[in-house]
C-alpha cells in the first residue's frame, strides 16, 4: 500500500526593487507595487539586505530587516 502525503503546495513569488517601489508579482501574475516610504528599513537597505526575504502564510519577510509585508 502506497504511503500518502499532503502537502501545502508552496505560492512562488517574484520580488522586485524599482523606481522608489517593491514589486511583488504572485504566482498567478496578479502584482502588487508598495512605496518603499512605507517601509524605511526597506528603503535604506542593501541589495543583500533586500534579497534575504521568505514568502510567509501573510505575505514577504525580510530576515536580516525585520519587516514584513503582507500581500494577501
């Protein structure tokens, strides 16, 4: 008898840096454009800084910044 899993399937995101903004485009190619304004550690990091980030259950975590933005 074959041994069965579930697994939540993981969301893939694409993040992005542009113009004063964070892009976020969702698997399904629906983006969401954020003013780094609102997020001054975002708007003052280094590009490793900015590219340390997890896809949460809520949104984007940014590990070495503790900041989170929820794209839900």
């Amino acid at each position: 008898m074959p041994l069965l899993s579930t697994r939540k399937q993981e969301q893939k995101v694409k993040v992005t840096f542009a113009n004063g903004l964070l892009f976020v485009e969702k698997a399904d190619g629906k983006q969401q454009a954020f003013p780094l304004e609102w997020f001054p550690k975002l708007l003052n990091a280094t590009d490793e800084e900015r590219e340390d980030w997890d896809q949460t259950d809520k949104g984007i975590r940014f590990n070495k910044l503790d900041v989170e933005v929820n794209i839900n």
